[in-house]
C-alpha cells in the first residue's frame, strides 16, 4: 500500500508542489483523465466513449482493419469523436509546461492525442499513440493538420480525405488497435522514465499495454499515481492520490 494516500485536492497540490521541489528530474506519464477537464472524454469511464452507443463498438472503429475497409464510417467517428479543435489546456496541462520551463519537468510521456501538452507549451513531449493534428498521406507523405481534416474541402463523395497533392489515401497520425507503437517515440519514453527521479502517473487506468508498462522502466526516488479510480500499480506507489488531476495540479 502507498505510504501516504491523499483525496483532498488542496492537500494534493500542497504535496506535489513539495515533492516537485525536492526533484529536479521528473517525468510525467498521463492518460485521458488529462484531458477530461479540457473536455474531452475518456474512454472507461461511466461517461467515457465506451459506454457510448454507436453503430459498432468504438475498439472496432478505432482499429486498423476498419480504417481500411470502412474508411467512410472511420472518418465520420474521428472527426466527431477524437478530434476536439476548441478544446484548450486545463491546469494540469499549463503547470506541467511551468514547471519545464523551470527545470523540474524532463518529459511528459502521454497515451493522449489531443496535443495539449504542447499547446500549453510543453516541448518535450512523448506521444506514444501519435496525434490527430497529424494526417498523413500514405502516397507521397504530405501532412495535414486537424483543421484540414474538419474542413472537409478535400473529400470524396463519401466523406474521406484526398490528398490534394497526389489523389493518395489520407491517415491519421494515432497509433489505431491492431498497429504497433512507434519504436522511436517508445525508446524515447523508456529513457525519460529509466532516468527521472520521480515519476507522476496521472489520468490513466494502467491497462492498456504496452503503454502501461512503461513504468517497469522507473527506477527512481519516488512514484505517484493520481487517478480517480484504482490502478493495478497502486500496490507500487509512493504517494497515492484520488482526486480529480486538474486541482492536484493547481499550485
């Protein structure tokens, strides 16, 4: 069990301002709970999208297959449902580029795609399952942004993009179930975690892998999870907090 459990959002924020003040190389490791007070649903929650009805399960619309034989039925789940263009940082997302800046934040390791991190100004950010401001054409590599996608200018009758360049076959930039992480981005992330002094896991239930195990790679001083709801890594940590992430980070 975690030395110090805490579900007080003030006495949150006092603890991680401390702890952040005694540790000059942290990382954090988020998920969609990042997200949710910007917005943006998540997907296990009571409310989360997979409890959602739609006309076929959103694990099957998010996968690689159906991107490629319902490519129609794909773009109309991604452009309602994982792009949010008037979304914008919350407080956890704009402290975390702070305390960057500030030199005790190496890295953020996220499993999101909404690119907040970095409209909040973090710079040095680990996407492990890409991002929806990136569209790639398959043919001849030209990129295009989530605006581009929304605008639906470039489309056939049907509703998917074309590649305005070469006629090519437009994909997203997110890593979809049946595709593997970018080894890259996934390196990347084991080696901020295997050298951070402490680690902050926020947002994420801790169950979808290979993400999840990430965390084998830490190393360090100390380990805190924020999560509303229990983790299988809980047992693990140092600090344990259950509130919700945007007030832990309100200091």
């Amino acid at each position: 069990m975690a030395s110090l459990v805490i579900t007080d959002s003030a006495q949150a924020a006092s603890e991680l301002k401390q702890l952040f003040a005694e540790h000059s190389h942290a990382v954090f490791f988020g998920g969609a709970g990042v997200s949710t007070a910007s917005g943006i649903p998540d997907f296990r929650s009571v409310d989360g999208l997979y409890h959602q009805q739609f006309a076929y399960p959103p694990e099957t619309m998010l996968s690689h297959s159906f991107y490629v034989t319902h490519p129609a039925e794909f773009f109309d789940f991604y452009r309602k449902k994982m792009i949010a263009l008037d979304a914008k940082p919350n407080r956890a997302h704009v402290k975390l580029a702070k305390l960057e800046e500030a030199g005790k934040l190496d890295a953020v390791v996220t499993q999101n795609i909404d690119g907040l991190h970095q409209m909040a100004g973090s710079e040095r950010v680990w996407e492990l399952h890409g991002s929806v401001h990136r569209n790639i054409c398959q043919k001849c590599g030209s990129v295009y942004d989530a605006e581009w996608i929304c605008a639906r200018r470039h489309e056939n009758e049907r509703g998917i993009p074309i590649c305005p360049v070469c006629g090519g076959r437009i994909k997203p930039d997110v890593v979809l179930y049946e595709e593997s992480l970018d080894e890259g981005v996934l390196m990347g992330a084991v080696n901020a975690i295997a050298q951070a002094d402490m680690l902050v896991i926020g947002g994420t239930s801790l169950v979808v892998y290979p993400a999840a195990g990430l965390t084998q790679y830490f190393q360090g001083d100390k380990l805190v999870i924020i999560n509303r709801d229990p983790t299988p890594q809980d047992r693990n940590a140092d600090v344990l907090i259950s509130c919700d992430i945007a007030q832990a980070f309100d200091f």
